[in-house]
C-alpha cells in the first residue's frame, strides 16, 4: 500500500490516518500535528480509484457502498497495519485512527470487524458503514465528529453510529457542529481536547 511512515517516538502512540474521497496520504498531516505532534504518523492512501480519486473502498452510488469491497479493503487495511506494526517497530496496542468521511468509514468498519485492531478513533464525519453484530469494544474509545448540515454523511447516520459503538460498549462521545462536511477548525480543537482528555 502507498503510505507514509514518521517516526517520532519508540514505544508511544501512532497515528493512522485515512483521508477523505479525493484525498491522498498526505492530506491529514496538519490535523495529526494539530492534535498530537509527538505521536508517530502512519498515513494511508486509499487503493481503490473511482473517476481518479482515492478511495478506501468500492462503492455503487453516493453513499451505497459495495459491502463485499468493504469486507476485503478493512481486512487487507487492518493487516497492513500489523505488518507496518512490524516493520517499523511501533507499538501495535496504540494504533489511533483519524479518519475522514471515506477514511473514517473504514476506520469504522475496522472497528466493527477488529476489535482490538485499533485503540482509539476519531472519526470525522463518518456514515455507518456496516450494520452486523458487533465485538466488544470496552477497550476502545471513539470521538465522532458530525455536521447538523451534513449533506453527504447525515446526522442521522452519525447519530445511529454513535448508538452502535455504544451498545458494543465503546467508550464513544459524539461532537456535534451546525456546519456540512468539511472539516473546522472548531471540530480539530474540540477533538484535541477529546484526545488528551483521559
Ligand atoms: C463514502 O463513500 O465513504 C461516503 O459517501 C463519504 C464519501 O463521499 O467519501
């Protein structure tokens, strides 16, 4: 997979960063010296190619995704986090994901399939990406971040999300802000504070 690795510590926390529809690699860079400048950085990009733009997965139309495509993307992405967990030497137990919309749906769905495949997640505006029974989450804590406005992830989909993740028994808050899809810098802040908040 094309991807970048920093490294800036031994035995801390790394981040995964998985960018938006139309992202690359090195799109989440700001947000992941925003929130934890210490924390090493494995970035991502996507592998499937709709219309020349990155994406994490397969899908059939806006917002209906090809769940098959889903399925194997999450379980190659999840292994390629254990051989980079390898390969260069970082703490596999403090895998945080970032995520944005495309990025945060396979976050979400990595959690939904691997429960211990990451520790914590942010999820920029994230959809649900699979409706299955879920693992016991109790060791994991998610931030999801939403728009009221939200014309391509709906407040709804983050609502019932956040109820999902609960019920699983995750350690999940939910941000809500008026605005669309975009990332602000209002949301970057408030999930800074989420994130050294423990
Ligand atoms: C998706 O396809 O993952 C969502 O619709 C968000 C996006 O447009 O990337």
């Amino acid at each position: 997979m094309i991807h970048i690795f920093k490294q800036k510590n031994d035995q801390g926390k790394t981040l995964l960063l998985l960018h938006g529809t139309g992202g690359d690699e090195r799109d989440l860079f700001p947000l992941a010296d925003l929130i934890d400048p210490a924390a090493n950085i494995l970035s991502v990009r996507g592998q499937v190619i709709e219309n020349g733009s990155n994406r994490f997965f397969r899908r059939l139309a806006e917002g209906v995704f090809d769940m098959e495509d889903l399925g194997f993307r999450t379980k190659r992405l999840k292994e390629f986090v254990d051989w980079a967990a390898d390969h260069y030497h970082f703490n596999r137990n403090q895998v945080i994901a970032i995520g944005y919309s495309n990025g945060a749906n396979i976050a979400g769905s990595i959690l939904c399939h691997y429960p211990d495949a990451l520790s914590e997640a942010i999820l920029f505006h994230p959809m649900v990406p699979i409706r299955k029974d879920m693992p016991d989450l109790s060791n994991v804590r998610v931030l999801i971040v939403a728009g009221r406005n939200d014309p391509i992830c709906p407040p709804q989909q983050a609502q019932e999300l956040y109820e999902i993740l609960s019920s699983a028994d995750a350690d999940v808050s939910i941000h809500w802000q008026p605005g669309g899809h975009r990332i602000t810098m209002e949301e970057v802040i408030e999930a800074k504070a989420w994130y050294e908040k423990k």
